[in-house]
C-alpha cells in the first residue's frame, strides 16, 4: 500500500504543475483538490497547513509537506521516495 498524497492547487498555477509533475514522474497516485477561487476551500487548507495560504500545498500521511520548492527540496535530499512508501 502507498502513501496517501494529497495535494492543493490551482489548475493555472505553475508550481502546481511543477508539484504534480513530480509526484506523476514517481508513479504514484494523490489526490488533487482544485480550489480556483474557492474562499471556503483555500480556508480548510490553510488550516491544515498551518497557516499557509499559498498553491500548492501538499500533505503526505496527513502530514504537512509544504509546497511545490519544499516537496523538490525532499526529493533532491533523498527523503521524498521513503514518504511516498510509507503506508
């Protein structure tokens, strides 16, 4: 069993697709919430993220991972492909 990814964004922005790129490239599947100016939406996800109001942001195990710079830092490091394996 994979990791549950979740990710938020905006179909335009282009760290999204950036983030969503790299997620495609390693073979995994998350789940996409689009919140195109959905007040309501981006509100429940700056909550979850701590505050954070910028796209994307994405959550791995319901853990907060950060945005598109973040999620690439992990990866870079060697510490993205254990969290995509975790269950």
């Amino acid at each position: 069993m994979s990791a549950k990814i979740e990710i938020y964004t905006w179909r335009t922005c282009p760290y999204c697709i950036r983030a969503k790129q790299l997620l495609k490239s390693k073979g995994v599947e998350f789940t996409e919430y689009s919140i195109d100016g959905d007040e309501a939406a981006r509100s429940q996800m700056a909550q979850r993220a701590n505050g954070r109001r910028s796209v994307p942001q994405i959550f791995i195990n319901d853990q907060h991972i950060g945005g598109c710079d973040d999620i690439h830092d992990l990866d870079w490091q060697g510490k993205l492909d254990p969290l995509l394996a975790a269950k």
